[in-house]
C-alpha cells in the first residue's frame, strides 16, 4: 500500500508525506515497540546454528556432571528448571514473531489483490471471517479444482464461469 502510493504521488513533497504517514512519529519508544524490537531480534540470535550448538553443549555439560552429582535431585532441578523458563519465555517471543509475519504477507497479499484487475475484492480480509465461513469457502475451492483436474480444459472454463459469476453477485 505504502509502495503503491508512494510511487502514485506527482511530487516529491507528496511522496514525503506519503511516507510519513506510515513512520513511527518521533523517537516516542513504546512498551509495545521495544518487545516488537526485542523478539525480532531474539528471534534473529535464536535462530541461529551457533545457538543450537550452544544448547546441545549446555545439555552435554550436564549430563556429563551427572555423575558427579550422584544424578541427585538438584542435578535434575536444574535443567528441568532451566529448559521450563526458556520455553515458557520463547512461546511468547514466537507468536509475537508468527503474528507480525501473518499480518505483514495479508497486508501484502491484500494490495496484491487490490492492484490485480479482475481479482475479487472479497478475498480482502478473509482471516476476518469464522471458521465455518473459511470452511464453506475452501469446499467451493476444492469443488472448483476438482472440476479442473478431472477436465482440464472444461475445467478452466468452469473456473472462469465461476469467477464471473461470482463477480456479478458482488
């Protein structure tokens, strides 16, 4: 959306403003935007090769200290203890992660949309819709690709009669 307008406006001044627009104004720092910085780059460190290898030695370190400790109740604490906070903590940081990607590719799939001509615009915003409305609408999908796979070129055109069909309705 940003890109479209951007590059629709006549002037430089426009374009600025455009952007603006869409720009954290000023260098207010937000309890909401420093986690949104924090997970990101959590997520970017996580990630990583170098931090699974850091796991695996860390649970090779213990378990070679079993023995020293008699694989006692406090050796086993520990890395119970230790792998339920990390956990616990990490759920949090990968659904804030999940959740920015999903919103970010339906921003983007939606001024694909938008811009395509001949799209339907009530694909727009469909993880608004229930689960029972998702389902109605994946039954007609599959009903219409089942029409296309068992006729190809009769298929196509099915498809094409549905699309236009469905776009007179709207």
């Amino acid at each position: 959306m940003l890109c479209t307008r951007w590059l629709k406006a006549k002037s430089k001044e426009q374009r600025t403003k455009n952007k603006e627009r869409f720009e954290l104004k000023g260098e207010r720092k937000t309890l909401s935007e420093l986690f949104r910085k924090f997970a990101a780059r959590t997520s970017e460190i996580v990630g990583t090769a170098w931090t699974f290898i850091i796991a695996v030695l860390i649970v090779a370190v213990w378990a070679i200290t079993g023995p020293l400790f008699g694989y006692s109740d406090t050796w086993q604490l520990v890395i119970n203890t230790g792998t339920t906070i990390i956990t616990f903590l990490m759920v949090f940081l990968i659904q804030n992660t999940q959740n920015r990607d999903a919103k970010g590719i339906h921003l983007k799939l939606d001024e694909l949309i938008k811009a395509t001509k001949g799209a339907r615009n009530t694909m727009i915003d469909l993880d608004k819709l229930s689960d029972e409305q998702l389902k109605q609408l994946e039954k007609e999908y599959k009903h219409i690709c089942e029409q296309s796979d068992t006729t190809a070129g009769a298929g196509k055109q099915a498809v094409t009669e549905e699309i236009e069909k469905r776009e007179q309705e709207d």
